[in-house]
C-alpha cells in the first residue's frame, strides 16, 4: 500500500514541503531515497525502538521510503515522525484517511516521547500557504507555531497521541495563541533601563541620536568608563518593533533554534554580543548546512562588538557588505541562500593595549606609534560605516554618588520614536528605507541640504579638525538626524556641529603620541 505524508525543509528562512511516499509490499527490505542526510537515515532505528515501547513495530516486509522534491537535501531528525506516521498507515496499523491533511514534523526518542525541532514557525506558515487542514509538532514547538492563524496547530508529548488521534480514539488538543494581545502586552519587557546610568549625559545624547536614525555607533574610553553598561540599555529606547518586524525576527531565531521552551512571537528587539574569538562564518552565517549567524540574530535589534580591535581583521572585513546591503547571501556550488541582516552596529574598544591613552587621572604607558597601531586594527573602509563615533571618560565619583534620578528609557524613546515617525513620512515612497541612516548618497543630495551659514561651519571643521573625506555624508545623514528629534524641516548650524562632534576617530591627529 501506497501513503502520502508531509514534512517540510527549511531553506534559509522559508520553508519547502517535503512529501513523504512510504510503499509496504512483498519482500523484505528498508530503502530510503531522495537525498536524505545521515541523521534522516538512522531514523529507520530510532523509529523502530520507539514503536515497540509502543506496542507496535515496523513490518516485516519491503520498505520503500521516498523523499521528493529528491533534488534537495533533506537534513536533520525532524523527519522521524513523518515518516513513522507514513510506515504505519502504509502497513495499516493506523487509519491513512487523515494524513494527508497534515504537516507532521518531530524527532523521535528511543521511547517514542518527542524532542524539539527547528524552524516550526517558517514551516507553519508554509502549512498555510498551501491549504492543509493543521501540523502536528512535539508540544515544545507549538506556541511557536501556534503565531500563524487559520492553521490548527497541535502539540504532541508522544508518538502515541498520533497514533490514537488517527485511529479515531483521542482527539489532539488545539494549541492557541492571542498573537497581537501577547505582542502588545511585552513590548516594553526590557532588563535594562538608563536611569541606571550615572552620568554621561553627553553619550546618552549620541545613544538617543543613533536610535532616532538607525546610526551606527562606535564608543572609544578607558575600562570601566561605563561602555558595556550603556550598550546593554540601547534596545530599550529604539522604537518597538512592529508586528512584521517582530515575525521576522521570531522566524530566524525559530530557523536557528534558539527560540527558548514555550516561545511565540518576540516582542522585543534582540541584542547579539559574541565574544571576540568568534569566526567569520559565526557571525555572518553559513557552514556546510548553511545556518544564520549573529549579525541575522541580530536583524531588527542591535550587533554589540565589545574590545572591538580584539576580533580577528578578516571577522571585521566581512560585516563590510551586509551593513551596506543589510541582507547576508550564503552561495554555495548548488545553492544560495539570504538571511536578512538589518542591524544597528554598536562597537567598543579601548584607546590603546593599556586602555589609558586620553585618561584625566591615569598616564598611559604604551610607547610611541602603538595607539596609532592599535588604532590601525579597525580598517578605514568598516569605519566609514559607522557614523557616530564617541569619546567615553570615567565618571567622577560626584556623579556616581549623586542621588538624582537619572532620566528613564521610557522618555527617550519617545523622543526617538516621534524623530522615526517624522522619517516615516519621509520615506514612505522609497522601498525599504525606513530611516535617515539607510539613505543612499543621491537621495542625500536632496534630504539634506543645508544653507550657506551651515555649508561653511562644515567647510571649517572639514580644514581645521583635519577631517577625513568620507567624514562628509555621515554628518549630513546625523545631522539630519538631530534636526528631525528638534522636529525642524530644515539642517541649522547647530545640527552640523553636534554631528561633527561625532566623529572623532576621523581626526587625523587623535592619536598622535
């Protein structure tokens, strides 16, 4: 007897259904075809096992299990039930009446019981797409899956409910969940608040501008100045992620399986810190099996780079192209993939090895030319990526025992989020630009122009603080910025000196020692 049952690949971060033939005849014999990986074939064991805990078994006869589309590789445990399910109403020890309109996904133990798999989300939402009636996944996932409406979502603890489910004896419980109410009710679940922050009111101000325009921001000061703690409390006054955003977001954690037991829909931005002996294929995604890295975990939140000239040069070199192109294309000889990669870049680093160079209290002890040379580690082309670059200084301990309270992330982003509505309107007739920082340098010329008083203040910095060339479009696009959170149509003086204080590192005698 012939039987049809489904699963599904995930294929960067959308899914494809896998249709899964299983023919029982005469002879005695397991083959397994259409381009399954090894765990896809030891599965003939652990499915085996688990149907004797369970009072059945696989028949003594001629198995032929079929995987198609068979021109992709099928990866992963998370075929186990699907063909389990397909074994049995093909041998008819189950009802094969009901298969059909399912997507049936989950790896086996050796007792039958169900483990967690990856990507739910993406496969649901294919499971919609193509009109099946429900998907039936291990009860870890369900939540997950359960964000996709008009799709009957059921979790399952064993092998047993499936089979009692299609031989009409039980009913399989409906996991449902109140995506927008749930959404709506966390979005403001952040750890971390500014109001911790004593201090700094100067880099709480370049913190506000880059998350009124989506900037990338580099910090440079001594340890213990206060950069960690402050990079911690950025997610908190970005403005809330929109529902799509937020589904995004949930489908490559899902795909990465890094969703926690339980999980819907994220409904905060992320915030990524890998430690600096990460790999390049760590961070930007890929591998043999092509998976996301940190900067697509990153997608919609914040990338924090701690001890920045600590991260090997060629980890560095590869976030050049997907901070351009905020997407992240993984090729290989038979395939490519795309994640996306819509990050802000938050970095930090000292000013030298010793960490002291430009200390009020402390002398630094390197020799002369090595804080240029550390310096030198940061190539200039990711530099000029990065717009807003500020000088952190320890706080003095006045202000670190003032009792005052310091102004709270709620406020701020507020502040930021009327500057994004303001960009919004801006931008709502180019595709995919959603604020001032993805602007492209001919939509520049037209966004940010400025008067003859401003056009010379910036032709001064440019001659007297030795500022480099690509310095130019970065202020125009901060200074637009900082016009927008002044609610003004128009760039002032006064906006291009804050955004040309925001470039430090350009200064070509910062480091001169």
């Amino acid at each position: 007897m012939l039987v049809k049952t489904f699963g599904s690949a995930v294929h960067g971060v959308s899914a494809t259904t896998i249709t899964v033939e299983v023919d029982v005849g005469q002879g005695v014999n397991f083959f397994m075809v259409g381009l399954p990986d090894s765990a896809v074939k030891e599965s003939h064991h652990r499915i085996d096992t688990a149907l004797k805990h369970n009072g059945l078994k696989i028949p003594g006869k001629r198995i032929v299990v079929n995987m198609a589309p068979a021109d992709i590789r099928k990866e992963g445990s998370a075929y186990d039930l699907t063909i389990a399910i397909g074994i049995l109403a093909a041998s008819g020890q189950i009802g094969a009446d009901k298969v059909g309109e399912y997507v049936i996904m989950g790896e086996l133990s050796l007792d039958g019981s169900l483990q967690p798999i990856k990507g739910a989300l993406p496969i649901a939402i294919k499971a919609r797409e193509e009109g099946f009636k429900g998907f039936i996944l291990p009860a870890q996932n369900a939540r997950e899956a359960a964000v996709v409406n008009k799709l009957d979502v059921h979790g399952v603890e064993n092998i047993r409910q499936v089979i009692d489910f299609f031989n009409g004896e039980a009913e399989l419980e409906k996991t449902e969940v109140n995506t927008r109410e749930e959404f709506f009710s966390k979005l403001n679940d952040y750890e971390f608040d500014f109001s911790d922050v004593k201090g700094q009111e100067n880099i709480k101000r370049a913190f506000e501008v880059a998350a009124a325009g989506g900037h990338n921001l580099i910090m440079i000061g001594p340890p213990g100045s206060g950069k960690t703690m402050l990079a911690k409390r950025l997610p908190g006054i970005l403005p809330p992620p929109t529902l799509k955003e937020a589904l995004e977001t949930t489908k490559i954690h899902s795909v990465a399986g890094r969703l926690g037991k339980n999980a819907s829909l994220l409904p905060v931005r992320p915030f990524r810190s890998p430690h600096h002996t990460i790999s390049d294929v760590a961070l930007v995604g890929g591998g043999s099996f092509p998976q996301p890295g940190e900067i697509s975990l990153a997608h919609n939140g914040v990338l924090f780079l701690d001890e920045l000239p600590e991260f090997k040069r060629t980890v560095l070199e590869v976030l050049r192209q997907p901070l351009e192109d905020r997407v992240m294309t993984v090729s290989r000889a038979k395939f490519s993939v795309q994640y996306p990669a819509s990050f802000m870049l938050v970095a930090s680093m000292n000013p030298c090895p010793c960490g002291y160079y430009n200390h009020p209290e402390k002398d630094c002890v390197c020799g002369a030319g090595v804080v240029q040379k550390y310096l030198n580690r940061i190539s200039g082309p990711l530099l000029d990526r990065i717009d807003i670059h500020v000088e952190v200084t320890p706080v003095p301990f006045k202000e670190l025992s003032e009792l005052k309270p310091s102004e709270k992330s709620a406020e701020i982003r507020e502040r930021v989020i009327r500057a994004r509505e303001i960009q919004e309107e801006r931008y709502q007739d180019f595709d995919g630009i959603y604020c001032n920082a993805q602007m492209s340098s001919k939509m520049l010329r037209e966004v940010c122009r400025i008067d003859s008083a401003g056009s010379l203040l910036l032709k001064t910095a440019m001659e007297k603080l030795d500022l480099s060339a690509r310095a130019y479009d970065r202020i125009l696009k901060v200074s637009r910025t900082i016009a927008d959170l002044d609610a003004k149509p128009d760039i002032k003086p006064e906006h291009l000196a804050e955004a040309i204080h925001y470039r430090s590192l350009d200064r070509e005698n910062w480091a001169s020692n």
